[in-house]
C-alpha cells in the first residue's frame, strides 16, 4: 500500500474518532464504564495532531527518501537519506497529484525525484538535462544540448563505484550543465550509450544519471511528464555506508553512518 494512503487513512480515522468523541460529549451521552472506548479515544487524540503534521509536511513541504542504487554516484551514495521540497515546482493535492498552484519548472542541472512513467509505483531520482524543446545529444560520453558541448573537465581522482564488487576504476568528471557544476562517473571499460537528436516534447523532461554508463534513465525508457514529478532533491540528511570497511560494523551492525556525507547539500 502507497504510504501516502495509509497515512491519509489514519488521519481519517484518528480524526473520526476525535469528532465522534466532541460531539458525543456535547450531548452528554457518553458513559464512564465504556474502557475500551476510551482506551481508543485517548490514543486518536494523542496521535491525529501528529499524523496531522505528518501528512502536511509530506504532502506540501518536504518528503524523505532512501537512495537504493548507485545511478547518481558520486553525487548521491547507495544509503544516503535524502529531503525532497515538495513546493519548489508548485503546490500539488495529496493522493491524486494534481498541481493547483505553479510555482516553477525544473531547471536544468537539478536533482528530480519523480514516479517512473512506466510503474508509477516506484520512484527514480535523476538529473535534469533536457528541458521541453531542448534537443539532446550524446555521443562518445559527450553531452551535448541544442548543438552546444556542454563543459566537461577531468577530475584529479578515480572512485571505484561504491556497492559493487567491481575491481573496475572509473574516472570522475565534473561536469557543467545549466548553473550545475556536479561530478558524474565515466567507466572506460563500457562502450557509449549513444543517442542522438532527441527532442523534448512539450511538458516532458529528458533525465540521466550521474553514474553515466550504470543508469537507467531516459536514454531507455523515455520522457518524465511534469505530472510524474514529486520534487527537487536538495539536502542529505543522513547517510548509512553498509559497504563500510569495519568488520565491527558489518558484522554485527551490517554498516555505519557515513558521517560526511551527512548535512551535504545536493548540487
């Protein structure tokens, strides 16, 4: 079940109960030797004002997620715990996602997390790079948007992709794309992915991950509709490595927090 709806349903049902209890109340009906019924009132009361908040602040203000891959290396890590604004794009109604109120559009170079089209179930997070009209290129693990390169410099290091049992070494890129200036994977043991004169349609976004030649994005299955979108990734809040280099902590623990990576801000 969609958490969303669970928690919907709670509040529904802890709020009944806190208004039947008002009005029996009011007229005086209620009787003293019901324990089971006051057993159940005390506890919507304590807890309807706290999924009260829950759901407003899910709902229109910010959301958690867990990343669970190693798409967006090395921006976001397999274990990071990440905070998604809900209102950067517009205020939307809960459940049934529909925007009443606009606010903006993604940019490119921002950090979407949005229901994948083809199983609005589960959520993806990727990079903007191709806006509505925008007509992208890639070729060679060269991006380029509307005939333009985008700037792509070396980095002075080389990560091994975290959560894999590769011995593989790939080279970091920073890369500029929009007012972004972020670090994406390139793995020279992999061919390109190559994909060339992509336009965007209208209200449609083309999404790619950091981890360049490990993701799966638009290059695959497509477009994001401005319907799909949840919000804009901005900050990590905690961080759990379960690929940590501790026996201590992997064998007992099954990890460690990632003590850097926690209060970074996404770019």
């Amino acid at each position: 079940m969609d958490f969303a709806f669970a928690l919907f349903g709670g509040l529904v049902i802890t709020g009944g109960v806190v208004l039947w209890d008002r009005l029996q109340r009011s007229k005086e009906t209620i009787g003293a030797d019901s324990r089971t019924a006051g057993i159940v009132i005390e506890y919507a009361r304590a807890f309807f004002p706290v999924i009260l908040v829950v759901f407003v602040l899910r709902s229109f203000i910010v959301e958690p997620f867990r990343i669970p891959s190693g798409s967006m290396l090395p921006s976001l890590y397999i274990g990071d715990f990440i905070l998604v604004s809900k209102f950067s794009y517009g205020i939307r109604l809960p459940l049934i996602n529909q925007k009443v109120f606009s606010i903006g559009t993604p940019k490119r170079g921002e950090v979407l997390v949005f229901r994948y089209p083809h199983d609005e179930k589960t959520n993806y997070i990727k990079r903007v790079v191709g806006l509505p009209g925008d007509v992208v290129d890639y070729k060679n693990k060269r991006l380029r948007i509307n005939g333009n390169v985008v700037d792509l410099q070396k980095s002075n290091r080389e990560d091994k992709e975290q959560g894999t049992q590769s011995n593989e070494q790939v080279r970091v890129h920073i890369e500029r794309l929009g007012v972004s200036s972020h670090g994406i994977l390139l793995d020279t043991s992999r061919g390109s992915r190559d994909y060339t004169r992509i336009i965007v349609p209208p209200d449609k976004f083309f999404v790619m991950g950091d981890n360049r030649d490990h993701s799966n994005d638009s290059r695959f299955w497509g477009f994001v509709p401005e319907e799909n979108i949840v919000g804009r990734a901005f900050f990590v809040w905690f961080s759990w490595d379960g690929n940590k280099n501790d026996h201590f902590w992997n064998d007992y623990i099954g990890g460690g927090a990632n003590w850097p990576r926690i209060g970074t801000t996404i770019d």
